[in-house]
C-alpha cells in the first residue's frame, strides 16, 4: 500500500524483443515456469474459482513487481503481452495529514509494522477495510417486500429495477441501494408519477 502504485496508461507492449523486465512497470500477460522442486510456490494464480500456488507452467497476468519479486526463486516467464503505467505514490502525505501522526495509510501501516496482538489487527483493520471501500460494487441491489398500496412512495423515491407480484397486496421491488437520494428526488420532480404507475 504504501509502494508505488499504477496510474497512467502509457503504452501496450506487444514486440518483447529487446524487452527488459526492470525497465518496466505495469501488468503483464505471461507464461510463467515455475521449477517442479521448488519447496514453497510463491506466484498464485486462479484456478476454477480458487487461487492456488501452482508449479509448472501456466498463463497468468501480473504486476511487474509480482514478476521480479520471484525470479529469484527461479521462476521463468514467457511475455506475452503488457501494459505499461506510470507510477504514483496514492498515499503520499496531503494537507489533512498535518498532524502528528502523519497522514491516514501511513500512520496505520507503521503500526501495523511496530505492534502485536490486537493493536497490530486493529491497524490491519484499518488499511483492509480502506481498500474495501475502493473495491465496493457501484451497483448494489436490494430486495424488499411491500404493499401495493406503498408503491408509489417507493417509485417517486427510489429507482426500481423490477417489480414483481407476489399476491393481490404484495409486490417485490429490487431497487438500487447505492443511489444518492437527491439525485432521485430531483428526476422524479420532473416526472408523472401517475402515469408512470398505470403504465
């Protein structure tokens, strides 16, 4: 988290003929050969929907720093196909990171370094559920039952994926959760509820 992190775009790599690894930074398509008599496998790859640590040869994509990290271990790879970025440091000390604890990433990741036991897990804690929020889906979707007689409450109110009967006074609505209410009051001002509902 607090390495160098990919940014902008700047090229895709086809032609690997005077390609060298060190010189480049970003995601790369490989065929990794991993030593048969290697004792701990390093470079995970997924495998019907399960990351295992395979030995051998397989076709995977990595970060570049991934890639150097094994060669050492003697891992050899075949490139196939890349993505170059350029860097940047997300995490580098801002206006808010004043203090003396320094900014949000780096203070948590020192004290995940420097503690144990449960202070260790709550910076840990920390770092994981910042990427979490990141990595959320954008589309997120709920289900509820209602009466039919609140369904106009819900259609000026929210925006409604399906409706479907249940019985003569029940209807089920999946609905996007994730959707600013402000947004939804400003568009249903400007719509006919009531016609929206008899269509």
């Amino acid at each position: 988290m607090c390495k160098p992190m990919p940014y902008e775009l700047i090229r895709k790599v086809k032609d690997f003929t005077h390609f060298n690894l060190n010189n480049f930074f970003g995601f790369l398509k490989v065929e990794v050969n991993c030593p048969l008599n290697i004792k701990i496998p390093v470079l995970p790859n997924k495998h019907n929907g399960k990351t295992i640590f395979p030995t051998g040869i397989w076709i995977g994509t990595y970060l570049s720093e991934e890639l150097k990290a094994v060669i050492k271990y003697g891992y050899q790879f075949k490139f196939i196909e890349g993505y170059e970025f350029s860097k940047v440091d997300l995490f580098s000390p801002y206006p808010l990171g004043k203090g003396p604890k320094g900014p949000y990433v780096n203070n948590f990741y020192a004290q995940k370094k420097n503690s144990t036991g449960p202070e260790r897990f709550i910076a840990k804690m920390h770092l994981n559920q910042l990427y979490g929020i990141f990595g959320r889906k954008h589309d997120l979707l709920e289900t509820t039952n209602i009466y039919k007689e609140d369904l106009e409450t819900y259609v000026g109110s929210r925006i409604i994926k399906t409706i479907i009967p249940i019985n003569d006074k029940i209807v089920a609505l999946l609905m996007h959760k994730n959707v600013r209410d402000d947004l939804i009051k400003e568009l249903n001002s400007e719509l006919d509820l009531e016609i929206m509902l008899i269509s």
